[in-house]
C-alpha cells in the first residue's frame, strides 16, 4: 500500500496539468530559497537531527510521495518493437528493439527446466540471481574467494613453471626481431669510425616537393641600399590613412624620417653602417668586462675555488637528498632510544661521512666512545676517522679502555710510521696480551732473523698450539735445533699433518732422504691414534704444494703413503689415472710420476696403464726416462707390439738405429708373426737408406706374414725406388689374394695413371670398383681421371653413379660440387650444394665448403649456420677461421685456428693453414710454434696434407718438411 501510494502522485504529475507544480514542490523540498530572511529563520529553529547522517535506506521525500517525476525528455523518444538499435554492427538476433527487449527478458527469467537440472551440478544457472544481494551473501562471496585463492596459490609454481616453459619454448621456435639482431647489435661495437662513415645514407622515398620544401628566403638589404636612398633624398608627402601608425614613416619616434634623433637628422650627413656595427662590438666588449672584472682588474669569479665550493656542496654519495634526511632521522631515533648501541654510532658517523661532513662525523663517533666505551668497533672507527696525531691519542685512550683487545694494538702500530715506535707498540701489546698469535705474528716480521727466532721461541712458549709459529720457528732453526722445535710442536699439536710434513721435507732438505719415509708412514699411524681422519684430497694437495717446492721425495713419499685410501678396489685404477690427470693439470709432474710408478706396482700387466705412462713421459719426460719405462713394460707385456714400437721409435729418433733394430729384434721374438713389428722394421731400413735390408725383410714379411698391408708396403717401396716392373708384379700378385682390398687397386690404376696408360688405370678402377663400389677414394680417382682426359660428361656420370650406390656420403656430393665449380657452372654447383646439404645435414666437408661457395655478403650468415648445425667439426671450424683471415680479423682468425688444432690434430690441412697464416701475419716465433706443435701432433689426414705426403717424391720427407710443402702450395683464393 505504501509503494502504491507513493507511485499514485507520480502517476498524476507524469499525466495531469499540476506536474509543474509536483516539480516544483519536490525542488523546493529538497533546495530551499538561499534568502537572508529565511536562513535567520532556520537558525532560530535549527533541528536537531540536522548535520547527523541518514539513516540507512533513507530516501528524501518517499513519505510524502515527492520522489521526482520522470518525463520523455529524460528516457528519450518511445521506440517501435520492429525500430533499428543504435548499434551498426550488432549480430543477427540483436538488431531491432524488439530482440533486445526479448532477450533481457529471457535473462530476468530463471531456466528451471528438468532439462537444464544436474543431479551433481544442479542447475545451470544460479537460481537466486534475481534475489537481494545482503551482506551474509557478500561475506560467503569473500570466503569463497579466499579459497580459490589459496587454492589457486598451492598450483601456482606449477602453472607459473609451465607457463614459463611454454613461452621459453614458444621464443625459441618464433624469436623477435630484436632477438634475431642482438648478434649484430653486439658487432656493433667492433665497427670503427670510418667504416661508420663509409655506410650509404638511407634513400629518401618521399617526392621531390616534400624532400626540397621551399622555405621562406630572407635576404638581408645590403648597405648600399640604404646609403643609395638616403642621397637622393626621396621623401613620401601622401600617407595611406590605412598604414598612417605603422612602417618607416611613422610620425613617432624611432622612424627613419622622425624629426626625432633617427638616421635623417639635420647635420648627420650620410649613414655610415661600418661605424654602427664598430660601436655595437664596443658595447658589448664593455658590458662583458663589467660581468669578468672588477675595477682592480682582479676577477671577481674565481674558477678553481668556484669549482671547489661546489665539489663540496655536492655529496659524493649515490643516494638522494631526501633519503639521507630520512636516515639521518632514523639514526639519530636509534641513538636516542637506545645510546649504548654501537652499530647505531657508527652507522651515523659512516653517514655523515658520505655526505661530507667529516667533522660532525668525527663528533658523533667521539660521543660514541663516551656511550659504548668497551665497544672495539666504535674505537676503531674513530681512529679512523681522526687525523694522524688525533688517532694516536684516540687509540691510547682505547687501550686504557680495552687493554685486551688486539685489533687496537694493531691498529695503534699502523698509526706508527716509525719502525723502532712500532716494536715498541706491539711488545707492550705483547706483554697484555701474550696469547695472540696474530700479535706475535705482526711483531716477528718487523725483526731480523735472529731476533725473530728469539721472539719466536717465545711465542711457542705462550701460543704452543699455533702450527705457523712452530713451523716458522723451525725454518729460522739449525737442523738439529729445528728437529727438536718440530718433536716439541708434535707433542704440543699432535693432529696437524703440516708439522709431519715439514719434518720429511726438513729430512729431504738435509740429504736424509731414506728417513722420508719413514716419517710420512708414522705420521699416518700417530694421526689416526690420535683419531684424525686421513682425507685422501688433502694429502694430495699437500704433496702438489710439495712438488711445487722441490721436495720430491716427500712428495712421492706422502703419493705413496695415501694414494690407495678410501678407495675401493675395483675403483683403484680408474681413480688414480684421473689423480694422475689433475696433477698434470696442475702442474705437479712428480706427483703423476709417482702415481704412475705406484699403479704399475699394483698393475704390472696391465697394457693400457703402461701406455698412460709411456706417454706421459714422453710428454713431460726425459727420452732416457721414457727407454727405461718401455724397457720395464715390455718385460712385463711382451705382447704389447705398441709398447715395442714406443721403445724402437725412441731409439730410432734418437739416432741409435742398432738398439732400435736389436728392439724391433726382440719384439719379433715374442711377437713372431706381427704385421707392425713386421713394418717397423721395413720402416726403420728404408728411412736409414738400407733398401735391400727393407727389400728382404718383406720378403721373409710376404712369406711368414703375408697380409695385404704387407703386400702394399712392398708394392709401395719397389715404386718409390723407381722399379715399376716389379711394383706391377708384386701388385698382380697381392690381388689374386686379395682382390676385395681397394688400396691395391688404387696403387695399380696411379701406377698406370703415372705411366700414361690412362686406359689401363681406367680398368684398373673399374675392376677395383665391381669389388669394392663402396670405396669413396675409388670412385674419386675414377672421376679425376676422367676429367683430366675432359670426358666431364662421363666424370658427372661417375660420380652420379657412386652417390646411387653410396647414399649419404659427403666426399661423393663434395666432389661433384667441385666438379661442376672447375668446369664453371656455379648455378648447377649451387644446386648440388643444396641437395648435398639436405641429404647429409651434419657434415662439416660440406657445411665447410658451402661457406666459401657463396658471395662475400652472405658467408657470415652461413658459417653461423654450419657452426650451428656441426658445432665441434674442425672443417667447419677452420671454414671459419679463414673467413676471418680473409677479412683481415687476425686475433679472431689466430683463435679459431688454434681451436681447429686442438679439437681434431690429427688434420693435416687445419695445420697447413695455420701455418700459412702465419708466415703472412705472425712472428718468427709464432711461425716456429705451429711447425713444432705440428711435428708433435704428426697429422695423418686432410686432403691437402695427404696429396702431398704420400706423393712418391715425398716418401723419406719429415712432418715439418711435407708442412712446408704443403703451405706453399697454398693460395689465398677464399
């Protein structure tokens, strides 16, 4: 009834002629008139729920019905069902008036349909939407929210994780632009001025109106025009009355033709404009000596102290102005609250400091010492921050203070700059605190020796359990004085391991090497007694430090003693190789000498720890070092053949060939039918020039152990000397035994290619081919012969062929590439690249060659991709480093080098290069580093390096020679 009542007025103000008068009424309900007259009312008659707040749900006026009226103007113009809305683009179902009220209505009205009910969900859509939201239902909101927060929270790492995996995975498959570029961006930095200079300006697209706008010219009158007008004297007598207030014909002062002071005034004559522009320069020299000088001619700025004041204004710290008054409030509330605080003294004094102002620092770090005068720290501050003199009476007031502290000690005897004042200091310091080992340290470096050795003795007496003094002590010491200081420092400390030590090397040291021993060994036995566990990594770099000092037989003494501790035996050979690796690597070589000597004891059989140690001597050893050891592993592995050659190469490098021969002799005897013992010693006669001693042993080689490669040392040594006849029979021969070997036929087709008979090595090829298709050298001598004879078509069709029967095979799709290069067809070669890189994409031959078949601009971007695709291949890697050889990058070209060599060198052509590179841009030594480090390696492969080494003219040549060989031949066409 009330809500009916209150609707009843509004009805008759919407529709009856008194709606002015209802809105009236309701206006001045709510406003009332602003009159003087009325408001003395209102104060007379003040209400005393005026100024309170509503109550809650109050609505002005309900009761009376004065709610206000709502009229057409204010919902705007009534609509038909079937009228266009307002939105232009609004889907179908939604483009009338009609639909949209339709579709509000369906949204007020509850689907309570079985069809939309769930036994488990229940209904759809919530069944209380259209009910009054209260607080209860607000407050269950916010429970509800605060559980699916936590809940959310507990899945949170998981989400986040995968999430961040997500993107990771989504920028490394789709990268930015900015990201694709950060590799350029950083060469950036390497690109020097005139290179900057040099790059083309950006063409300007826009037309030839936009890019040349036509400014406004401003031409400046000359003064011969004015000087020209002024004699003749042409004066205006009729004025525009529309310009009669403006131009150079005013009749105000200032015009030119003013009867005022102005360039026409009587007896002025002509105008001089040099004279003008004299006075203006005048002026201003005037007006700037007023600002620089002063009357006396003395400045009245002063640069430097100008530049100095403000120094000192400015704070030399990196924080703001208003960060430091909130710390200096904050400090200054700790010292109050709590004044006995040190940190807080210090703190304030540090940040004065920073600030710049050193004397209210000093100031408050003196208060400090007044409030916390047994704090170490604050006294030490404050010596710090006082002057020379004032840091001494600062310091001498601490110690009266704290006469046990050290720090201040030492602190008053860096304050002496006087040597004789320093010992003084610090014996006084002595004398209240003789327990220091830190004072007696700093006291002892300022004597001399013997001196020291006498305040040392003392310094054992009051700190027995220091090792440092005991130990120093015993370095100053004779030996019979320092053995007795090291027993007394054993019975003193007896868990330190450093005084046992230093014992043995004492020992060492004085010639008493046999006692060493002995001493390590009892130092194991009295530590453990003593409960001290023996770590075995430990010992291990006390015996390196020992190395690194000389003391090599207590450094082999302490290997021996703890090397097999804590270690399994299964575990113990694998281990001490690794011990051995890390003492090479850092350089304690007696160590892994020891290592080693102590693994072959234990393993004397053992082939591969022989060869471990063979070869590290041969690294870091001696060539008599090295003999002995292959003297003792053949003794122990007679089947070893390597060991043998290691021993009989030695020797022959050596030039002691007849030991080398009565080895090689030897390891027949226990190796009677070993092909490499066999040509070891074919090898050894032919490089000393005994050919007919090398011509018989493969004959007795041939007849006891005819293997192929027997054969083909023999086939190889009769063609170097000259004899082809014999070559070609021992040749025939070895293929009726062994046809399926290829080298056989490759040395019958060269050995007809050299004789010219180029159709006998076709079908030597040929034959060898229908036994071995899969020999890529075959296939590429075939198609070189055929090339040299200009049958190009049939070398294509060679090659085609071999790729059908070889898939995936690098060195067939490389040399094709090459072919079609030499015969000039670079798109065809291009083409063939393509394929090659797509069937065989991590072969670093074709990656390495692709590089330098592309034009200059674009073989960065290809190296980047083949080191991307074969990242650890030398040939890719050496691509690169004669990419930046071409470009001049000579420290990026030597690294890249240097890298090729280490990663693989056993090729040839990474050092040939190098080498090259080097006689064009590095120094004498330079040049005979890589020659030395190339004669160690002994490369065996590369294409280059292998044309050279096993041409027949260069079959007695040295690594060093064929090297030179090799880079000569060289040309710099990348």
């Amino acid at each position: 009834m009330a809500s009916s009542a209150a609707k009843q007025p509004q009805k008759g103000a919407a529709k009856g002629p008194a709606a002015p008068a209802g809105g009236a009424a309701a206006a001045g309900a709510a406003m009332p008139l602003a009159s003087p007259l009325m408001g003395g009312i209102n104060n007379k008659k003040k209400k005393p729920f005026l100024g309170m707040p509503a109550p809650l749900g109050y609505v002005p006026g309900l009761g009376r019905g004065a709610t206000g009226f709502t009229t057409r103007s204010d919902i705007g113009p009534a609509r038909d069902a079937n009228d266009p809305v307002d939105d232009r683009h609004a889907p179908p179902g939604k483009r009338t008036v009609g639909d949209q009220m339709k579709k509000n209505q369906d949204d007020d009205d509850e689907d309570l349909n079985d069809t939309n009910y769930d036994e488990f969900n229940g209904y759809a859509g919530s069944l209380f939407s259209s009910g009054p939201y209260e607080k209860d239902d607000e407050e269950a909101d916010a429970i509800y929210a605060a559980l699916d927060k936590r809940m959310d929270e507990r899945r949170k790492e998981r989400r986040e994780l995968r999430e961040k995996e997500e993107i990771e995975k989504y920028r490394m498959e789709r990268p930015k632009i900015q990201q694709q570029f950060s590799d350029l961006k950083r060469k950036l930095s390497e690109v020097s001025e005139e290179e900057w200079l040099s790059i083309p300006d950006v063409g300007d697209a826009r037309n030839k109106r936009q890019r040349n706008p036509r400014y406004e010219k401003l031409t400046p009158v000359p003064d011969s025009f004015f000087a020209k007008h002024l004699q003749t004297g042409d004066n205006h007598t009729s004025v525009d009355p529309l310009q009669q207030f403006g131009g150079l014909n005013t009749p105000f002062p200032g015009g030119l033709n003013t009867p005022y002071p102005g360039g026409m005034t009587p007896g002025a004559g002509e105008l001089d404009m040099r004279k003008i522009g004299q006075a203006r320069n005048t002026l201003m020299d005037m007006r700037l000596s007023q600002v620089s000088d002063s009357v006396s001619g003395q400045t009245v700025v002063d640069p430097k102290g100008y530049l100095t004041d403000l120094n000192s204004m400015i704070p030399t710290h990196g924080g703001d102005i208003s960060d430091i008054k909130k710390a200096r409030l904050l400090l200054k509330s700790v010292r109050e609250t709590n004044p006995h605080h040190p940190p807080a003294w210090i703190a304030s004094a540090r940040l004065e400091e920073v600030t710049g102002k050193l004397q209210v620092a000093r100031n408050l770090i003196m208060k400090g010492t007044e409030m916390c005068p047994k704090s170490e720290d604050v006294w030490l501050e404050a010596a710090r921050l006082q002057p020379g003199d004032t840091a001494k009476a600062v310091v001498a007031q601490a110690v009266r203070h704290l006469p046990q502290s050290v720090r201040i000690y030492i602190r008053a005897a860096e304050l002496e700059t006087d040597i004789r004042a320093k010992k003084r200091v610090l014996r006084k310091a002595l004398e209240n605190v003789s327990k220091s080992v830190r004072l007696w340290k700093t006291a002892v470096e300022l004597e001399e020796p013997e001196d020291a050795r006498i305040m040392l003795s003392r310094a054992v007496e009051c700190c027995p359990t220091s090792v440092e003094l005991w130990l120093a002590l015993a370095r100053l010491e004779t030996y019979e004085n320092a053995r007795r200081v090291l027993n007394k420092a054993r019975e003193n400390i007896p868990t330190d391991r450093h005084i046992w030590i230093t014992a043995a090397k004492l020992e060492e040291a004085n010639g008493n090497t046999q006692m060493v021993e002995k001493i390590i060994d009892r130092a194991i036995t009295s530590l453990r007694a003593n409960g001290v566990e023996i770590n075995r990594e430990q010992w291990i770099q006390d015996a390196e430090e020992c190395d690194k000092a000389g003391s090599v037989a207590t450094c082999q003494a302490v290997i021996r003693a703890v090397i097999g501790i804590g270690i399994e035996e299964e575990d113990c050979k694998h281990t001490w190789m690794e011990d051995a690796e890390s003492c090479v690597s850092h350089g304690a070589l007696e160590c892994a000498r020891a290592i080693y000597a102590h693994a072959l004891q234990v393993f004397p059989s053992k082939k591969s720890v022989w060869l471990r140690a063979a070869y590290f001597e041969k690294s870091h050893g001696t060539r008599e070092s090295l003999e002995a050891l292959l003297q003792r592993a053949v003794a122990h592995c007679p089947k070893a053949e390597v060991l043998w050659l290691m021993g009989a190469k030695s020797k022959w490098l050596a030039g002691d060939v007849p030991a080398a021969r009565s080895i090689l002799a030897l390891a027949f005897q226990a190796n009677p039918n070993s092909e490499e013992i066999w040509l070891a010693a074919v090898k050894l006669e032919s490089e000393n020039n005994e050919y007919e001693r090398a011509r018989r042993l493969l004959a007795k080689a041939r007849s006891s152990a005819a293997t192929a490669r027997v054969f083909m040392k023999s086939i190889k040594l009769e063609w170097v000397l000259g004899n082809i006849d014999a070559a070609q029979e021992l040749c025939t021969e070895a293929l009726r035994l062994y046809e399926n070997f290829p080298k056989l036929w490759m040395m019958k087709g060269q050995i007809e290619e050299q004789s010219e008979n180029m159709d006998l090595a076709r079908e030597a090829y040929n034959q060898g081919l229908k036994k071995c298709p899969h020999s890529m050298p075959l296939w590429l001598l075939l198609s070189r012969l055929e090339e040299r004879v200009g049958q190009l078509t049939r070398a294509r069709a060679i090659l085609e062929k071999s790729r059908l029967k070889n898939p995936q095979a690098p060195e067939l799709w490389l040399e094709s590439v090459r072919l079609e290069y030499r015969a000039g067809l670079k798109n065809i070669s291009n083409t063939l690249m393509a394929k090659a890189l797509q069937e065989c994409p991590n072969s670093g031959v074709l990656w390495a060659e692709a590089v330098f078949l592309e034009a200059r601009p674009q073989r960065k971007t290809k190296s980047v991709d083949a080191l991307k695709k074969c990242e650890h291949d030398p040939h890719v890697l050496l691509a690169v480093a004669k990419l930046f050889w071409s470009e001049r990058k000579i420290t990026k070209a030597r690294e890249w080098f240097l890298r090729t060599v280490k990663i693989e060198p056993d090729l040839g052509d990474a050092w040939a290069f190098f080498y090259k590179f080097e006689l064009q841009h590095g120094t004498e030594e330079q040049q005979e580093e890589v020659k030395k480090r190339c004669e160690n390696a002994e490369p065996r492969h590369g294409e280059l390096w292998c044309a050279e080494s096993k041409h027949i003219l260069n079959w007695q040549k040295k690594i060093g020679e064929i090297l030179v060989l090799v880079a000569a031949k060289l040309k710099n066409t990348f």
